[in-house]
C-alpha cells in the first residue's frame, strides 16, 4: 500500500532532523524520486517547517523550529499509539486470567 501525503511529509520531516540534506540527499534517504521530493518540500517550505538554506552552488534544506516541534509531535503520537496498544493487550490479558474465588484466596492465605 503506497504511503499517504502525510507518511511522506512525516518522513522527509525525520530524514532533516539534525542535518542539512539535498534533494537528491534527500531522495535517497526517504526511498523517493526527486521530482516527488521537490513537490512535498514546496509545501513544507509554504507551511514554515522546512527551510533552504544555498551554500555555494547546492541548496540545502533544514528544518525550521516549527519543523522540529512538528518532529517531536509525530513522535510522541507514535509513542502514545504503541502505549494503547500495549494496555489493550494487557487489559485483554487481565480479563482472561481466572479469577479466584473467596475461599481459594483463603486457603492459599492459610498455607
């Protein structure tokens, strides 16, 4: 299944977290074409999260503090979805344990 505009965005935004890239850099890092690249970094440029940056003859694009904060945010979503599922599976777990009853509770109490 092809990933959505938002996976894309989401993993150009990780691949410029901490370095500088160029767009074929940037290509090869996120497994995209260039042409589809150039397309998504327009809109993150338009929306504030990427920069670029022209050293010599190359451009190079970085995030913004808002890119960074965007970054942080994906991240903790993703921490937050493993955690739901994590207590979904123990939740299940808990309620498929056997549950003791009174008097056995008692006399594992008095062994």
């Amino acid at each position: 299944m092809p990933k959505s505009k938002l996976e894309l965005y989401e993993v150009l935004l990780n691949a410029l977290v901490d370095r500088y890239l160029t767009i074929d850099s940037l290509s090869y890092e996120c497994g995209m074409n260039c042409v589809l690249v150039s397309k998504r970094l327009d809109f993150l440029i338009t929306n504030g999260l990427v920069k670029e940056n022209h050293c010599s003859k190359k451009v190079l694009y970085s995030l913004t503090s808002r890119g960074v904060a965007i970054c942080k945010t994906f991240a903790i979503t993703k921490r937050l979805e493993k955690m739901k599922t994590t207590i979904a599976i123990i939740d299940e777990a808990l309620h498929t344990l056997p549950v003791l009853s009174d008097t056995e509770k008692r006399q594992k109490g008095t062994r």
